[in-house]
C-alpha cells in the first residue's frame, strides 16, 4: 500500500517536472529587420539595348552585298493565292544590275622584278627586212630583186636572133653578176625566182653563202653549140644563161669544170644544177654532152616542157 502511493507521487512530480521545462525553454530570438539599401538608379546606356523589333514586312528587308556594296532584297517566293501556280521572283528582278566594274577580279601582280625581266626574254624576235629589197627604183622589169639597167632593142638581119625590151643586169637577189649579161625580162624573172628561192638556200653557209655568179656570155646570135646547120640558140633571142661557177663569200668557188667530180662540191653543184630545173624550160650540164662540160646552161626557151640533163 505504501509502495503504491509512493509510485504515484513520483509520477504526478516527473509529469510536473516535464511541463516546467517545457515552458521555460528558450525560444529562438526574433532576426533583426534587413536594411536594404536603395536600387542603383538603371544605367541609360544598358536600357537602350534591347533586341531590335522584327520588320513586320520581310520582304523589305535588304541585305548588303559583300563587294561591291549594293543592297540586294532577299529573295522569298510568293505566297500562293488559290489554285494559282507557285512562282518565284527571277533573280533578274530582284537584283539590280551591278556596275561594270563590279566582280571583276584585279590584276594579278608580278611575284618578282625578275619575272618582268623573264617576259622580256621571250619576246618575238623579228627577222630583218632582206638589204637586197629597197622599192623599184634602180630595178628593172618590175622586180626589186633585178638591179641593172635597160637596153636599147638588139636587131638582126639572122632570122629568129634579136632582143626586143631587154636588159643588162648587175645582180639578181643580191648576188652579182658577170658582165654583160643582157636578157629578156621572162629569163631576169626567172633567173630571180631561181636565185633568192632556190640557189641560195642550196649552197646555205658553204663558203659564207653565194656572193656572186660567174656568166658567160648571154646573147650571141649564133647556131646551137655553135655547130654550123643548127637552129638558133636561145642565146640568140635573149633566153639563156651560161654559168660558170658560184663565188662565196670566203673567196672560194665552185667551178663547174674542175669542181663537178668532187666528192663535196661536187654534191653541191649537182643540187644546183637540179634546182634550175623549174623556173628554166632547159637545164644542160656535164653530163649532157662535151659542150657542156664546163658550164651550166639555162634558158627559158618557149614551146617545150622541161629539159634537164
């Protein structure tokens, strides 16, 4: 009985105990007010940059060429209206035209002095007028390549001899040579062609070139090889030639007769004597008989083809 009542009492002091404690804990303190320090009035630079409106017209809105500084709408196809087919702005149309100077690319520049000097390099390098054409005057039978003189007509009481318009040359392309020869202009003519076209370029640099030609005698009223019974030559009438050798420039000659057998200058006078054969009708040389064994004969005789021997 006492052991109950004593139970109870200490239950009835602990629960007074509890309550006690409850209402005497600290509570937490109140946090003071926050001053808070008046808003910086806004920056007028920072406010005015705002992101720029969208233009309510697109279609409006240009953009600016990269080089040559016009603007250039942009291009957007047109809205489709109803049934109507889908079109689109050419670009002729919505760009305007550009200046002529606009696109074209400069001028490329030289890398280097010595590039200009390299263009100067392979420049064309003109060939020289030939010194032997000068214009007519001095010329004769209208060829600037005859130098000579004309003479007077040649008349003969011997049927079918006789020179009528003939001339006495001096040089044929630059070439001298003998004297005395007088010809008619078909044979000066030919002569020239077969000189600057085709002797020259035979002999070439042999010896330094051709300088000049060593003639016979040109007209002769006289027979063929002046054989008593023969028909007249063409040295009668103007239309032959005789050539006794070719004079180069060293000096040295190629002689018809002491040459023709030579192994060197004897390949070369038998190209010459081959070359004639074409501007001249006949063409005779050693190997054609014993009258022509020092000499070549020429001539532009009419009525025949070519003779070549």
């Amino acid at each position: 009985m006492k052991s109950t009542v004593a139970c109870l009492f200490l239950a009835l002091t602990a629960g007074a105990a509890a309550a006690e404690s409850l209402t005497a804990s600290p509570k937490p303190r109140a946090r003071p007010a926050a001053t808070l320090a008046p808003a910086a009035a806004p920056d007028p630079a920072v406010a005015m940059q705002r992101p720029r409106s969208r233009p309510s017209d697109l279609g409006s809105f240009v953009i600016s060429g990269p080089a040559h500084g016009i603007g250039v709408p942009a291009m957007r196809p047109r809205l489709r209206s109803g049934g109507e087919p889908r079109s689109v702005q050419g670009a002729d149309d919505m760009v305007p035209a550009l200046p002529a100077a606009a696109g074209r690319a400069p001028e490329r520049r030289p890398q280097a002095s010595d590039d200009l000097a390299r263009v100067t390099l392979v420049a064309f390098r003109a060939q020289p007028p030939a010194a032997i054409v000068s214009g007519l005057k001095g010329s004769v039978c209208g060829n600037p390549l005859l130098r000579g003189r004309t003479i007077p007509p040649i008349a003969s009481r011997v049927r079918g001899c006789g020179l009528q318009d003939g001339v006495e040359l001096t040089s044929v392309a630059g070439v001298r040579v003998g004297e005395g020869v007088q010809v008619d202009c078909t044979t000066a003519l030919a002569l020239a062609d077969w000189v600057h076209d085709r002797l020259k370029p035979t002999v070439g640099n042999l010896g330094g070139g051709v300088v000049a030609l060593e003639t016979g005698p040109t007209y002769a009223c006289r027979p063929r090889n002046n054989q008593k019974g023969n028909r007249v030559s063409e040295h009668g009438r103007g239309a032959a030639v005789d050539i006794m050798g070719i004079r180069l420039a060293s000096g040295a000659k190629l002689s018809v007769r002491d040459d023709w057998g030579k192994a060197k200058e004897g390949r070369v006078l038998k190209a010459i004597h081959a070359s004639a054969c074409g501007p001249f009708t006949t063409v005779l040389g050693p190997k054609s008989d014993r009258f022509h064994k020092d000499h070549f004969h020429i001539d532009t005789a009419q009525g025949r083809g070519p003779y070549c021997r």
